[in-house]
C-alpha cells in the first residue's frame, strides 16, 4: 500500500504540491446555497463561504466540495446547469469565485468542483436552440429528442421512469405551437440528458474543465458519472425490462454504468495530467460495487465514492464487511478508498441512526430516503441514541484509511429536519412524487451559526428553508469551546488524523462481534462498540472519544481511539 508523509508535517504550500493529497484527505461538501449569507437574500453565496475560510481551515479539513454554485433556475437546487463556465449571480461573480479560491488555497484547503455532465437545465443555450430547431437538426442532436409513440405521437418514447419520479420523457412544443418531440431526462424535465455521442458535447465538456483547472479548481465531483453514455437503440426495452440501477454486473442497462462510459473518463484524465499537481475527480456512481473500481482506477477518475457505510445499518458485521471490501476494491483500483455518511441527497446520519433498523433507505431503493419523512412516526424516532451513533460512526470513520467525505452541518450533530412545510419545500422529488416522497430538503437547512438571532446567524434576510428552533443550540457559537461538543470532536479528530494518518494500511484485530477493533500504524487503534453493554478498553493510551466512558469501560454505541 502506498504512503504518504503525515500531512502534519508538511507545510500548507506543500500540502497543496502534494500530488497524493486526495488519498487520504478529510473533505468537507459545501452545499453553497445553506452555507452562509452575505448579502441578505435568504441564499448562501461566495463571498459568504469566503468570510467562513477561518472556520473550515478550523475544522482541520484538506479540501471543499462546492455543490453546484452555476447559473440556475435551482429546479434541482443547482443540479440543472444554464452555463457551465460561470457563476450563478444569485451567489456571486467569477470574481468573488477566484478570491474563494485564492483564500481558500491561502489556508491550505484545496477545492473540488461540481460538475453536472450528465443534463444540462432547460435554460441552457444549446437546449434552447434545440427546441427552436427542427427534427433531425445538429441542435437537436446535443440532446436526446425521439418521436412519440401511438399515430399522432402523443405517447413517450417508452415507459421509463425518472428517478424523482413520473416518465423520463417530455414533450416538446415546436415553434409554431404545434407538440412536438419528446425529449429523456433521467431526472427533473427541467434537466434534459445530454448526448454524449455527440462530439461537441465532449469538447464542450473538456473545454470546461480546463476552465476551471485554470482557475485553481484542484478536483472534480462528478455528478451521476455512471449515466452518460447511452443505448437508445430502438425499439427501447420496457421498464419491466431494465435492471435496477446498481444491480446489472455486465454493462448491459440501456443508461446506468455502460462501458462506454470510460473513454470519456480516460480523455478527462489526459486533460486532469496536464496539470500540476494532477487534477484529481471522483465519481458518484451508483453501480454494483464489483464495477466501481473502473471509474475510480488511475486511467479514469481516479477514486469513487462507496456509498455502502451510508447504506448500511449501524451494526458491526455490516460495517466490518462494508470496509473490508472496500479497502480491497480501493487497493485494486489503485485509488483509495471514500467514506461517507451523510450528503445533500440523504438523511442527515443522526437522524438516520435514530430509525429502527432499516428503517433510514427504503422507498427509491440505495438512496437512504427517509424512511420517517415518508409515513414512519416521530416517535420512533430517538434522536439521542442517534447523535450518539452518529458520533462514534464519524470517528471509526476518521480512522479508516482512504478519503473522508463529510457534509457541512454533520460536524455539528445537525439531525434532518422532518417538519418543512409542504409550501416551502423545494427538492423536485417532492413535487414529482404528489407529496409522497417528501424530498431532500431536509439536510438542506441553511446552517446555524450563532444561538440566537436572524436565521441563527445563515445571514440577514431570513433562511431559504425553514430553520426549526433548536436549531440554535446545534450553532457553531453554542457549540465552540465545549468539549463534548460535535463540533470540538470533529476539530479535534481532524487534527489528530492529519497526524496519524500515515499510511493506508489497517489490521483488524479479533474482538466480539459487536466490536470493530483496528490499528492503524504507530500504535494507532480505533474500537467502536456496537452492542448494548459496556466493554474493557484494549490496553494504550487514550485520545479522544466520541463519548464518556462508564467507570473505565467502553459504553455502547460509542468509539474510542488509543495509542
Ligand atoms: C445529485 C443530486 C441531483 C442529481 C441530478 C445527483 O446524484 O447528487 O442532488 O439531484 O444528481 O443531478
């Protein structure tokens, strides 16, 4: 396995020379739009994530990852893309863009981009050139436009579904007001696929990579890597037909993980090598884990995340299988392997671990929707069992080897918020599912800053999304200083990996099942204790736990690490 200096050591200029940076490096996801206000109209911006430079360099972190920050109609918070080389004025200017990442570059944080290649929004250029073109025309070709099924056309192509539910297809209306076309969008309408057989679609692409490589941009997040290239070979399978996304091993499903995919992913890493240190990606794709090493080998993106420790349940054999098989797929790829438990897209882990078993992903099969936001009862929620997991969760986390995702409001214990009335949310899953599914809008709370005042300190002009009460109590201001805070034990957990975390090898030691025992290299060790009753302590020396012991012995639901 390969080693990397203790990035303790090394200086924040060398950090950022460091071209094994991402391997092992604890990223912070920034969901720009609920970070921070600086101009008091209710949305996070650039400029509000510059003044906050000092908080992240305080965490301890090595890089942000912006979530979409592009011009936006915000059907899908972001993820529906008008123009791919510049910034959305409702957050800020390239400008204020370039000071973001000079000051972060300045504090040692490297930045990873967003950057959604899979459909573009309704609202972009070529999308609206394509509806004002003909059938058949080279503008219409950038897009995924085919005829409508049934004599006058007015049934979709095929019965596929979105994944925020409803047909994949819509119908387009020609110049002269007449229906027209039917155009695939995977998910919201306002977010129509992209035909990556079309050439200039690729250079398109790689031309804004290269932008933002120019501009400092260091990385990646590769917004559904899996879904570019596609088979629309007619006539087009039934829905019955098709597997699940994530369940095909053979490359064979008409739009989710094909083979193809990869030539793409080779010229983007030609392009990422041009540059010093390499620009590094990593991709979200939902595929069977026996195919994600191809997007994360040296020759593609070079690391993608696992989402198996979201998906699983907080129990030791779960998690033991989930981290030993990654490590092995990271170790043949040639990447390292990602961690992560909490995003934009799911339930805010402490909630999550507060369900019944299980209870935190079902409905849209992998996506760990909640399963309380959809019919299950607050009461069975307990939310402090689940911050306590969470705790020791995020700190067995810390201690693996490989890549730390985490997502903005999970260092201060934030839970989902459950209660967002149906006239403010926002998340197009909501409105595509009649209500049923109630969305994502409920790890998309604008973050509390201070205890008390204007949207707890988010910005002047009140929240996007509401911010429920206790909100101030979960603030950075409540929260610093205290030592059994979240926040004090992700700052100090960070800083204590940055030491430790020399090289990627792990060794477990054999301990019950309930217990994941590890060490690390020099004596580092983490135990987290998944059972219900208090367990002895391995003999070494303590540094910090994600709670209090009970008389010398390791409580349940609670991670410890010794050296
Ligand atoms: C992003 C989602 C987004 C979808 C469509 C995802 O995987 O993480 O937030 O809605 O892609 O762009």
């Amino acid at each position: 396995m390969s080693s990397t200096a203790t990035a303790a050591n090394m200086s924040p200029a060398d950090r950022m020379a460091d071209p094994n940076w991402w391997r092992q490096a604890a990223v912070y996801q920034i969901y720009p739009r609920s970070f921070s206000d600086s101009n008091a109209d209710g949305l996070g911006d650039i400029r509000g994530i510059t003044a906050k430079v000092p908080y992240l360099a305080s965490l301890g972190i090595d890089a942000v990852w912006l979530s979409p920050f592009y011009p936006s109609a915000l059907a899908d918070g972001g993820y529906d893309v008008d123009d791919y080389r510049n910034v959305d004025p409702k957050l800020g200017s390239l400008a204020d863009f370039d000071a973001m990442v000079a000051e972060l570059h300045g504090a040692g944080i490297k930045l990873i981009a967003d950057i959604v290649p899979n459909h573009s929004s309704n609202r972009h250029e070529w999308f609206r050139e394509a509806l004002a073109a003909p059938e058949g025309s080279s503008a219409r070709d950038r897009y995924i436009f085919r005829d409508g099924q049934g004599p006058d056309g007015s049934l979709p192509p095929s019965d596929w579904e979105s994944v925020f539910g409803g047909s994949a297809w819509q119908r387009s209306v020609d110049q002269d007001g007449t229906p027209g076309q039917w155009y695939l969008h995977l998910f919201a309408p306002e977010q129509p696929d992209l035909n990556w057989d079309n050439q200039e679609v690729r250079d398109d692409f790689l031309k804004t990579l290269r932008f933002w490589s120019d501009r400092g941009v260091d990385g990646f997040r590769v917004d559904v890597a899996h879904a570019l290239t596609k088979d629309m070979t007619h006539p087009l399978p039934s829905k019955d037909e098709l597997g699940s996304e994530g369940e095909l091993q053979d490359g064979s499903h008409p739009f989710w993980d094909r083979d193809e995919v990869h030539e793409i992913y080779a010229q983007w890493r030609a392009l990422f090598n041009e540059y010093t240190p390499p620009r590094t990606a990593v991709a979200e794709a939902w595929v069977h884990s026996s195919r994600r090493a191809r997007y994360a080998s040296p020759e593609g993106l070079g690391q993608a995340f696992n989402f198996d420790l979201l998906l699983a349940d907080f129990d030791a054999e779960q998690f033991r299988a989930v981290i030993t098989r990654n490590l092995a797929e990271a170790a043949d790829s040639g990447a390292s392997s990602t961690w992560v438990f909490s995003n934009h897209d799911v339930v805010r882990h402490a909630t999550r671990y507060g369900l019944p078993k299980g209870g935190g992903r079902e409905g849209r099969g992998q996506d760990g929707k909640a399963w309380l936001l959809n019919g299950g009862s607050a009461a069975e929620l307990d939310l402090v069992t689940g911050t306590r997991r969470a705790r020791a969760a995020s700190l067995l986390m810390l201690a693996l080897p490989g890549s730390a995702y985490l997502y903005q409001g999970e260092e201060l214990g934030l839970p989902e918020v459950a209660d967002i009335p149906d006239a403010a949310r926002q998340d197009p899953t909501f409105f595509r599912n009649q209500g049923v599914d109630k969305g994502r809008d409920g790890c998309r709370v604008p973050l509390p800053w201070t205890a008390e005042g204007e949207s707890f300190g988010f910005g002047d002009a009140g929240a996007h999304l509401p911010q429920p009460r206790e909100f101030g109590a979960y603030s950075v201001e409540s929260q610093e200083g205290d030592p059994s805070s979240t926040l004090e034990l992700y700052r100090a957990a960070l800083k204590l990996r940055r030491q430790l975390q020399t090289s990627e090898e792990l060794t477990w030691i054999s301990s019950a099942d309930s217990v994941l025992h590890f060490t690390r290299p020099a004596g580092w060790q983490s135990v987290t204790n998944f059972g219900t009753e208090p367990i002895p302590l391995p003999a070494g020396t303590m540094l910090i736990s994600s709670g209090p012991l009970d008389a010398g012995l390791l409580p349940a639901d609670t991670t410890v690490w010794l050296s």
